[in-house]
C-alpha cells in the first residue's frame, strides 16, 4: 500500500470518527391503542408526541446531535421492540418521555434498577440474563450520565425537580444502553414548551461532555 | 318417541358442555375470578395482644398515627393488619375507592412477603413518584413496626400489581431504597 493510500484511509477514518454523532433515542410514550394517563388538555400520547417533535428540534440544532424517534405516530411498539431497536442501534442515550396532570411545574427522573429489588440470586444456579438486569450492561455510564441532571438545580425557581431516582420502571426494562425515564407534569398542551430549554441544555452538555 | 328422547339428551348434553367449555374458558381467561369469602379464610387470631402502631402515610410529607392493632405472633398477620390500616388512612386522605388486604403469606424462607390486593392501590392517572410515595408508605409502616422480612410482593388476584409504570413481577425491599 503506497504512503498516499495509508493517508487518505487516515483522513478517511478520521472523517468518520469525527461525524460519529451523538446519537439520542427519544421515546415519546402512549400510542393511539394506549394514549395513556388522561389531562385536562386531552391524553398524555399527544403530550409526549408534541415535546419529542419540539425536543427533537432544539437537539438538532446541534450539528453533533442526532435525535431518533423510537416510533412514528400511528405506530405500535411493545417495550421490548423499544428496547431492541435501541440496543441493535447502539444509541448513546436513551429517553423516555412521559406526563401527567400537575399544576406544579414538576420535572421528575428516574433511572433503571433492579439491584436492591431482587433477593439475592442463588450463585451456585445458572441463570439467563433476564430484561430486568438488562441495565448492568451500562450501569456505571448511566450513574454517571444521572450526574448531569443536577445541573437542572439552577432551574429549581421554576420548576419542582425531583431525582434522578434508581427504580424499576418499565419503559426502561430490557434497555442496554444508559437510559432516563423524564415525567414532566402539565395541564395544557403549551405547557409542553417549558421544558425545552432545559431539558435540551442538559442533553447537549451530555453529549459534548461524553464526545470529549 | 325413542328417537326424539336421544336426540332430547344430545341436544342437552351439547348445551351443558357448551355452557361447561364457556365457564372454562371464562375462568382461564381471568373474566370469572373465584375467591373465598374473607371471612371463611380468616384464622382466629392465636397469642394477639393489643398494642399501639404507627402508621405512615405520606401527604405531602410525612405523617404518622398511632392507632391499635391486634399483634400476632405470626408476622404475616401483623403485617395484613398494618397494611389494611395505611389503605384506610390513604382512603381518608385522598377519597379514593376502598382496597382491602385479601391475605398475607410468609415464603417458606422468611425472605418475603407476599400481600395479596382485591384491587390496585395505585390511582392510574397519578405520578411515578405519587405511587412510589404509596408503595413506600407500605414498607415505611411494615419496617417501623418491627417486621422482618426483608422483600415484599404485591399481587393483585395472584399476578403481579399491575401498573403502566412501576413493575411489581420484582419484589420491593423494605429498606428504605429512596434513600439508597
């Protein structure tokens, strides 16, 4: 291989590391067979569909971002599709949106667990590795990731932050990338547009802080 | 005459089994759910003393109330007794539906708990942290009172406490694990 091969395969690879972008899967959850709980602007689906398309937009501004949707809409997906789809992409983080009826602006995060949920396991036992402990594959990246949620305390006058809390919910089981469950309260669809700004903010710290 | 008597039992033996395949079926579905009466299962209380609890709710922040409950030396029991009075104070507090506390069992181990529902504790439209808030007013009651068993399930007519959210096919310790 002559030296101008070997460089242009360098400045080939180069390239390409360079426009690895930081890939963020965003699960907006509730679908038109499961539109979720009920707000008094209508059903939690719309809700999270609505602030996904918005999220999406302010992460793209970011050129080293990208923002995937976990499905379309009209689309049904089971949690373990979810989980798959993520998995099989080998997305940097995942995000599962999610609201419910407040008052308050409210901004709750929790991250999976099963470790402190499960008796000990027997070790003398084979067992499979279970959707429920999918988790540990990335459990130090994701306790790592949780620590840039604390930046959110400078929004503390605006919004009720609560977590980031470890618990076993189930729009994370099976996922085997690091991954956050956001529930966000509201009463109308505009309400949406308040947790923007500092949701992406954070997401695009992230990412510049995990690229470095 | 013969004939039409035959053709009487066909006719009957075809509807009965019929009717007997629907129940059947129905029962496997979960659409009939067969329970014994509470009062038929409840054993008579052996070695109950009365003695003062304290029982936690969580309403905002934290309250406690102390009331009186027939102590067993059998935990299982205690713990039916201490569940049931945090459902009726939960009740109060926020007017929801009335759930009792079909049956407490031990396993074999001592390890776990396992507490049966008649329905859902959890409101479907609340937060995660709203039903969390529920779940560990349980635990918080079950763990100032001196019970030992370090897991709980919950069940719902035998199946794991069904919720969009958070996932009950896993035990819950009774440690504090908000804090953790």
């Amino acid at each position: 291989m002559s030296l101008k091969n070997l460089a242009f395969i360098l400045l080939l690879f180069c390239f390409v590391v360079r426009a690895k972008k930081f890939t963020i899967i965003l699960s907006p959850e509730g679908d038109s067979a499961n539109p979720g709980r009920s707000l008094p602007d209508g059903f939690e689906c719309g809700f999270t569909r609505q602030y996904a398309e918005l999220l999406k937009e302010a992460l793209e501004q970011d050129e080293t971002i990208r923002a995937i949707m976990s499905h379309e809409v009209g689309e049904q997906v089971s949690q373990y599709e979810k989980a798959s789809f993520a998995n099989r992409l080998e997305a940097d983080l995942y995000i599962s949106i999610n609201f419910y009826s407040s008052e308050k602006p409210s901004l709750s995060i929790y991250y999976y667990t099963s470790s402190l949920f499960e008796p000990p396991a027997d070790s003398s036992r084979l067992e499979l590795f279970s959707t429920t402990k999918a988790y540990a594959l990335c459990d130090k990246q994701t306790k790592k990731m949780a620590q840039y949620w604390q930046l959110l305390n400078s929004y503390q006058a605006q919004l009720y932050i609560n977590g980031p809390i470890p618990l076993p919910v189930k729009q994370l089981e099976g996922i085997a990338i690091p991954a956050f469950v956001l529930e966000l309260g509201a009463q109308k669809i505009t309400d949406v547009y308040r947790y923007v700004q500092p949701v992406s903010e954070i997401l695009k710290k992230n990412a510049h802080e995990q690229k470095l | 005459m013969r004939m039409n008597r035959s053709c009487k039992y066909a006719v009957f033996l075809t509807i009965f089994c019929g009717v007997l395949g629907f129940v059947y079926y129905a029962w496997q579905q979960r659409w009939i759910i067969v329970t014994i009466p509470a009062g038929l299962v409840t054993k008579p209380c052996t070695n109950c003393t009365k003695k003062r609890a304290q029982i936690f709710y969580f309403c905002n922040k934290w309250e406690h109330e102390n009331i009186e409950i027939l102590w067993s030396e059998n935990e299982a029991q205690t713990a039916q007794q201490l569940i049931q009075a945090v459902l009726l104070l939960l009740s109060e507090n926020a007017s929801t539906k009335k759930i009792a506390v079909e049956q407490v069992l031990t396993s074999a181990n001592n390890q776990q708990l396992l507490v049966f529902f008649d329905k859902s504790p959890l409101p479907k439209n609340v937060s995660i942290r709203a039903k969390l808030m529920i779940i560990e007013s349980f635990l918080k009651t079950l763990r100032e009172n001196g019970i030992k068993a370090p897991f709980i399930y919950f069940l719902v007519h035998n199946q794991p406490l069904p919720d969009a959210h958070l996932d009950f096919s896993l035990a819950w310790p009774i440690q504090d694990f908000v804090e953790n």
